[in-house]
C-alpha cells in the first residue's frame, strides 16, 4: 500500500459550522454561512488544511440557484471561491481547491433527478462562476447515471479537471442511491474525460464495498469520502415536512480514529483520493493524515 501517493481531501462543512454556532437551516443548509458568518467559512478551511488537506472544497454545495431564491439572496459562488482562496493564501501552502456543484433538486433523490436539458447548463452555470477560483471540478452527491451524466457534460470542456463523486445505497453493495450498479455509472462515464471518480455522502462500509470496483475501472483518481449519518431515508427532503425530512441524524461511533481506519481500508482496496463529508470534520481529517504519515 502507497499512502505516499494518496491525495487527502478535506471534510464536511457542516458539522463544524454548527459546533461553532452557525445557523444550518433547511433552506440552504451550510450556504447560509456564507451570508452570516463567511470568517467562519474560511476558518474551518484553514483547519481543514492544518489537519493536512491537501484539496480544499468551496462552501458551494448549498449554493442552488432555485434555494437561494426561496429566501431572496443573490448566487453566492464567487464569495465561496474567494473564501477559499483567501484561506490557500493564508496557509502558504500549495493546496488545490476543488469546486462543489451539487445535485440540483435535492440530495439523495434519484426520483427528483430533473432532465438533462434542465440541469446541464446548471451545472455549466455554476462551474463557469467558480472557474477563476479553482482547480478542478467536483459534481458531488451524483445518485443516479443520468444525473452523473448530465452533471459530467456540463462541466466537461472548461479547462479543469472533472470528478465526479456518487452516492450509494444504504443497503446494496456497488449500487448508486436510485439502485443501479456503480459499475454501469462508470461504463456510462466512460465517454467523458472524467479525471476521477469517488463514492461520496455514503455510509463509510458502502464505500468499502464499492472500492473493487471503483478500482478496477480505468480512471486516474478513485476514492471516497464518507457521511456519518446512520441512514438516508428514501423520501427524504431538507425542506420537507415529514418526520423523517430536516437534518439527519449523524452516529455516535464515528470517531475520528474509527473513521480514519475506513480510510486506510479504502487505501488498501485501491483508493488514491480520501477525505470526509457531512459529519465529519478537521479531527478526522487529521487522525487519517497521521495514519498516513506513520
């Protein structure tokens, strides 16, 4: 196992944002940070990178047009870029900075994919306003091929490198959220340059299942970055009002160290490109950097 060659990304904004008392609301979620507390944003970069991130992630997976809309607010991409900028600026570091670019009508929701001819310029939208402040392009939380695809099209051709992060089932191993296998979405991905391809916001034994997979696929960067939830239901909503919708319920057995033994699974499996997602935060992105470093 070379860990000397694995690129580690940072974790989730979310957590970290309410444990220093932002405001997460089921509007815009971790967005709204960059309206009520942008220092704080940027703070949790820099410990990210500390911790020993080598790829920092813009605060964009809440910035949805159609979200923001709801609550008034203008796109707020550009500040999420700048933040991260400023944040690489003052690490003196060389940290790369990866574009988030989010489902566009909800997480997790295979159901509520929306056509291709809808979100493909989305997608292109979005990506084109986070170019100048990024070095690469990361279509996270991908739950069904189509919605891989559409996302992939979009943003393929603007002159950075693309990855594209999927999210699995709770239950099925090597299968996407809307029950396809992870091996058809690679095939379907086959005919974009897709630089990498990672299974993210997923259990972290998912992830574990789908290395093979992911490693058997002709694709430079293959990886994961977990969640900490203990499940997504399957008509879950942020917004929604069933009792089951709203924020998620995050486990209590996740530490940082148990988390960063996933981590070094992955690695183990294939994986050259680790971090965190929702739940997770500096301290597990620091006990994996030290696993690396031992």
């Amino acid at each position: 196992m070379n860990t000397n060659a694995v690129t580690l990304l940072d974790s989730g904004m979310g957590k970290t944002l309410g444990l220093k008392g932002v405001e997460i609301p089921e509007t815009i979620w971790s967005a709204n940070a960059l309206l009520v507390a942008p220092d704080v944003v940027k703070e949790i970069h820099r410990e990210n990178i500390e911790a020993g991130a080598q790829v920092i992630t813009t605060n964009s997976y809440g910035v949805i047009l159609a979200d923001l809309a709801k609550i008034g607010i203008e796109n707020q991409n550009e500040l999420a870029g700048k933040l991260a900028v400023e944040a690489v600026r003052e690490s003196g570091r060389q940290i790369e900075i990866a574009a988030s670019l989010p489902p566009q009508n909800g997480s997790f929701r295979p159901d509520l994919v929306l056509d291709r001819a809808v979100i493909e310029p989305l997608y292109r939208r979005q990506a084109e306003l986070l170019q100048p402040y990024v070095d690469l392009f990361l279509c996270e939380t991908m739950s069904c091929i189509a919605e891989a695809v559409a996302a992939a099209a979009g943003v393929t051709g603007l002159g950075k490198p693309v990855y594209i992060g999927l999210t699995l089932h709770d239950e099925k191993p090597a299968t996407l959220r809307s029950g396809e296998p992870l091996k058809s979405a690679l095939e379907a991905l086959a005919s974009f340059d897709v630089t990498g391809v990672l299974g993210n916001c997923s259990l972290p034994e998912r992830i574990s299942d789908a290395m093979p997979v992911l490693a058997a696929a002709d694709i430079d960067f293959i990886g994961g970055y977990a969640n900490a939830f203990t499940r997504v239901p399957e008509d879950w909503l942020l917004g929604g009002g069933k009792e089951s919708d709203g924020l998620l319920v995050l486990r209590d057995d996740l530490s940082p160290k148990f988390y960063s033994e996933f981590a070094i699974d992955w690695i183990a499996k294939g994986a050259n490109i680790v971090g965190g997602c929702c739940g997770t935060t500096a301290e597990h992105i620091l006990a994996i950097s030290q696993k690396l470093r031992a």
